[in-house]
C-alpha cells in the first residue's frame, strides 16, 4: 500500500471516532436536558414531604397523664406512637432534652415511684435513629420547645428516616380522646385495684393479705407447685417479721398499768346543801291534791274561810288573809 493511501486510511478512522464522540455527547446531552432540575438536586438523596413540627406538641404526652394513665388498661396501646419530651443527660454539651417517639411499652424487674404510684413499666424511645430505654419518670412535664422541635427533624432527615404524615398524627389524637373520654367497667376497675395492689410496698391490711396467701398457698400445694409454695412461705416469712415489732409493742401497751393523778383539794366540788326541814318532813309518797282552785268571790265569809283553810292544807301555814275596810 503506498503512503498516500495509509493516509486517506488514517483521516477516515479519525472521523468516524470524531463523529462517535460528538455523538455520545449529544445523546448525553438530551438525557440530562428530560431530567427536571429538581430531580438533579434529589440524585442520590431521600425526600421529605414538608411537615410543620408543631404538629407533634398534638400528640406529646406530659409527666401527669403518663402518671395518671400508668395502671389503666389501654395505657400500651395509647401511648404507643405518641411523643415524649424526655431528659437526656448524657453530657454537658448534649440538650437537656429532646423530642422521642415512643416505640414500645415495656416491664421489669424493678418497680420504682412515680409520683403518687408505684410501678415497674418503662419505654423504648426512638429518637431519629437512637433507640434507648427509659423509666416513665424521665419524661419532662413541658411542651417541645421550638429548637427541640427543629433539632429532631434535621436529626430525622440526617438518618433518612420518615416523619409522621397527617394521617397518623390525627388518628392518634383520636386514639388519645378516646382514652380521655373512657367509660369504665366493672373489669377495669378490678384491673385497676389488682395493678395497684401488685406494687404495694406493704399490704394494707396484714392478716387479710396472711389469709390469702395461705388459702392459695394450700391450693398451689393441692396442685404440686412446689415452687409457688416456696414464694408464699417467704412472703409470709416477711409478713410475720415486719409485724414483729409491731405485735410485741401492742402487747407492752396492753400490759401497762394505768394511773390516774392524785384529785386535788382545791379541784373538790363543793358539797351539796344540807337539806331543809321542809324536805325532811315531806313524805314522798303522800298524793296531794293539785286540782286548781277557781275563786269567783271572796266577799262572804264562809268562801273566804273555806279557801283559806284549803290553801293552807295545800301550801302550809302561814298565808295572812287580807284585811277587808
């Protein structure tokens, strides 16, 4: 092949990948020209709608309807999905609170004070990503302030985590009405008794509580539980030692002499009137006449005379008729 033809060779295969390049370019060109400017801006990233976050203080939970709530037997199934505002505490740089979700309701072994209540539940918080533990007393009695607010949703749209739309912040609400609104019924109620009853720190009533433990701890027997049988006797075990000392002072007070002080003179009531010598020759059981007397006139004589002799035999001696002009 001579030169002049290698050359007209060499410019042909030039052009060609010219013409290739140009056109990959172009087509590149009018793919990135369908796409909008939004979704260049969205390559690679999760979008959130847009959700004021002043809609969750609808459905946020405070320290006193928790503590009003806890032995209630919707309490689970309310709570669940509402917000807390719950102390973190976790250094000195860290907020003192911040905006959770409660995830679940969850019981332990160690049952603690909350406010006037006594109870072992506590919570499975999710704050954007961060799941923790918390006691019900850890929640904070006040709203979400507004940076909490803001903190939790950029914390929420770091993790790429979903907020909640709408829909389930009103259906909650109305779950949270329907709580407040309630009407009670006989098992409720016993419900209610049995959870308070099960976190007493001491019976109410000691011999009630012996009495119970013993009729069920002959039943478990009948049963063959023996392990049921163990924790009633050492229930009972504690009874009868915390009564203890109570028993054996009753028993000291009962046995103490009771001594009365000495009457004073000066505090001696006065003795009674010695009694008259018209009272001593009274007869008591005399009948005398009570009948009133009429007087119409005491003009004639012999009226006079007759109602002056009946008054004396009434009232005694003594009664001077007066003296007529």
């Amino acid at each position: 092949m001579s030169s002049v033809a290698k050359r007209k060779s060499l410019v042909a295969s030039a052009a060609s990948v010219a013409s290739g390049r140009s056109a990959g370019t172009k087509w590149k060109r009018q793919v990135e020209h369908d796409k909008g400017p939004e979704d260049k801006k969205a390559r690679g990233k999760m979008t959130q709608p847009a959700f004021p976050p002043e809609e969750l203080k609808r459905i946020c939970l405070s320290y006193n309807r928790l503590e009003k709530w806890c032995h209630m037997p919707f309490f689970a199934t309310t709570v669940t999905g509402c917000f807390v505002r719950v102390v973190t505490g976790a250094s000195i740089s860290d907020p003192p609170h911040c905006v959770a979700e409660i995830v679940s309701v969850m019981e332990t072994k160690n049952i603690y004070q909350f406010g006037s209540k006594r109870t072992n539940l506590v919570f499975k918080l999710r704050h954007a990503s961060k799941d923790q533990i918390v006691t019900l007393r850890s929640v904070s009695n006040q709203e979400f302030t507004q940076s909490e607010l803001m903190q939790w949703k950029l914390a929420m749209v770091a993790a790429l985590k979903k907020v909640p739309t709408p829909e389930m912040i009103a259906s909650k609400e109305k779950s949270i009405q329907e709580a407040l609104d309630h009407t009670f019924t006989q098992g409720d109620f016993n419900f209610i008794v049995a959870q308070k009853n099960r976190f007493l720190a001491a019976p109410l009533n000691v011999a009630k509580r012996k009495l119970q433990l013993l009729d069920e701890q002959s039943a478990t027997r009948s049963h063959g539980d023996a392990d049921m049988v163990k924790e009633f006797q050492d229930e009972l075990k504690t009874l009868n030692k915390e009564t203890k000392p109570l028993s054996q002072l009753r028993t000291t007070e009962c046995c103490l002499k009771i001594t009365f002080p000495p009457i004073v003179k000066s505090r001696k009531r006065p003795t009674p009137k010695a009694p008259t010598e018209d009272y001593h020759n009274m007869d008591p059981f005399t009948r005398r006449r009570t009948r009133p007397i009429m007087v119409t006139s005491l003009k004639k004589e012999s009226v006079r005379t007759a109602v002056y002799s009946e008054m004396d035999l009434r009232y005694g001696p003594g009664f001077q008729p007066e003296n007529e002009d």
